[in-house]
C-alpha cells in the first residue's frame, strides 16, 4: 500500500508492520488527508497487535495532518489492546513538540525518539 | 510557482547600514473559488519566509547556536503556514498580505486577509474560547470531537498547535473595511532568544 503526491510518500510495509511517512505533508484538510487515512485504517484493520509510524523522514507536517495522526491514535483505542510506537527524529523540532501529544489519546503509545 | 492568477509583491527595507530593523512583505492574490494549485502556495510562501526569517537570524550577532536556529525558523515555518492556510479558507477578498518583522528578541508575523462580516460573531466566541482555556487541554478536546463528527473542513488545530507546542503568543485585530467585510490581522509574536555563543 502506498499514497504518493508532489512531495511526499506515505507507505506500508507488512513485513515490519511499519508505515512510513517521507517529505512534506501540508494538504489541504481532512478531504485531502482521505487516502492516507483510509491506508491507515487498512492497516488498523489488519489485526495487528502492534503498529509503528515511521516519522523520521517527514520534514513537515500541517495542523490537517497531525489531526489525522491523532485520530489513528484514537483509532487505534478504540480497537483494544494495539501498541502504537512513533519512530520520529530529534533534528527535526516539531516532531520533538507535538508528537509527545499522542500519549493523551492513548495510554499505549510508545514515542522513539532518535538521532 | 505561481499560475497566472497569484501575484507576489515583495517589499524590503531596512533603517540603515546597520539594519537593527528589517521587514519583509508579501502580498498574495489568489482567486476566491478554490483551484488547484493555490492552496499549494501557503505551503511556498511559508517556506520563502522562513527561510528569510533564517538568513535574518543568522546574520545575528552573537549568533544562535545552530540547533536553536533550526528549531526557530522551524517555527516560523509551521506559524506561518498555519496562519496563511487559514487567511486562505476563510477569505473574503483576494488578497491576502504576511508581513514580516525582526526586532531585538522576536520575530512578529502578522498575516492579514479580508473576512465577511457575517463571520465575526463566531470567529470571536471561538477566539473567546481559546484565549480561556488551555491550548493543550482545548488540542485534546478538540481531536476527540472530531472521531465523534466524522468529516471535518478544517482541524482547528493549528491555532492550538501554534499556542501550545509552539508557545507562540497570539493576538487579533478586526478593522471594517465596509460592503460587508473587515480585515482580519493575526499577530504572532515568535519568541527570540538572546543571542548564545
């Protein structure tokens, strides 16, 4: 499963149960976040007992779009016992600002922040 | 960058040789009936004035260290582009102007655009509610609503996102502008530190 537009990537891999986000995200809304949301809820839908967000490769992310990672991570709540792990980076500041606000809709949230 | 019907006007100056002052605008026209392509331009817009906010803080002395220099114009970036991404859905006149400021310990961006009178009666309750609450406690709320809605035009978000991650002071003027519009300025103030070795 992949989204691609002008400058960014957002795709699933099932060997690691991983999906990546690269580039920039500024879309405009939620209707424009749709695909990216529905390859999310594909992946919630697949019954995983853990599901990791790559972040590390999205060098911006809009208010739209951190609506939608929020949302999954309520999703994710909603489905019972998932762990859900966001992989970001710390040279990239508001990864280190915002991220840390998924805790509040899931108490199995797990942020890696790495170099 | 731009297709035909979107224009920049960029204005510099500085207060001398020694520029202790130096301001940046930008003037965007972009058509009220949504086409590809224009909403795009925040995004571009955003990115030219941070980068201009960079050369700006760079030229600083004593400089920033260069991680808070990254994690400033990173700010600068996300401030701007959120407060241009609204000024662009709520419009109500083509133009939309960003000015640009560095003074001594900020940098202030305020971004100004035209919106209908009609909308002023609910632009002020929710103006009245963020500026009562906590932003962080208000970004909570404000995401579970949206599970409950569904669809949703706009997150409301970026208001939050700018007061509470960012800890960016914001403020609002209204002026009329008459046939049943005002102009709307956002202010905000982008903390900058005293310069560190």
């Amino acid at each position: 499963m992949e989204i691609k537009g002008g400058n960014y990537r957002v795709w699933y891999d099932p060997n690691e149960t991983v999906v990546h986000f690269e580039g920039i995200l500024r879309l405009g809304g939620t209707q424009e976040y749709g695909p990216i949301e529905e390859l999310l809820e594909k992946v919630l839908a697949a019954g995983l007992r853990k599901i990791t967000l790559d972040l590390r490769a999205l060098k911006f992310l809009n208010s739209s779009g951190m609506n939608m990672i929020y949302k999954f991570a309520i999703s994710t709540r909603k489905h019972g016992d998932i762990q859900l792990t966001v992989i970001a980076s710390k040279s990239i500041p508001w990864q280190d600002k915002s991220l840390p606000n998924l805790k509040k809709y899931n108490s199995n949230f797990e942020l890696v922040l790495v170099d | 960058m731009c297709n035909m019907q979107t224009r920049y006007a960029v204005h510099m100056e500085t207060n001398g040789p020694v520029a202790r002052t130096l301001r940046l605008s930008l003037s965007l026209s972009l058509p009220l009936a949504h086409a590809e392509g224009t909403f795009h331009l925040c995004g571009q817009t955003a990115d030219y004035a941070a980068e201009f906010a960079r050369v700006l803080l760079t030229e600083r002395s004593p400089p920033l260290s260069i991680e808070r220099l990254k994690e400033r114009v990173d700010t600068v970036c996300f401030v701007i582009n959120e407060l241009l991404e609204n000024a662009y859905k709520f419009r109500a006149a083509e133009q939309i102007r960003l000015d640009l400021e560095l003074t001594e310990n900020s940098l202030l961006c305020v971004v100004r655009n035209h919106i209908a009178d009609a909308q002023i009666a609910a632009l002020e309750s929710r103006l009245s509610a963020l500026l009562r609450g906590n932003p962080q406690e208000l970004l909570r709320q404000t995401v579970e609503e949206h599970v409950l809605v569904g669809d949703t035009t706009c997150s409301g978000l970026g208001l939050l996102s700018i007061l509470g991650d960012h800890g960016v002071p914001l403020s609002w003027m209204l002026e009329p502008a008459g046939g049943g519009r005002s102009i709307l300025a956002v202010r905000a103030d982008i903390p900058i530190p005293v310069a560190e070795v």
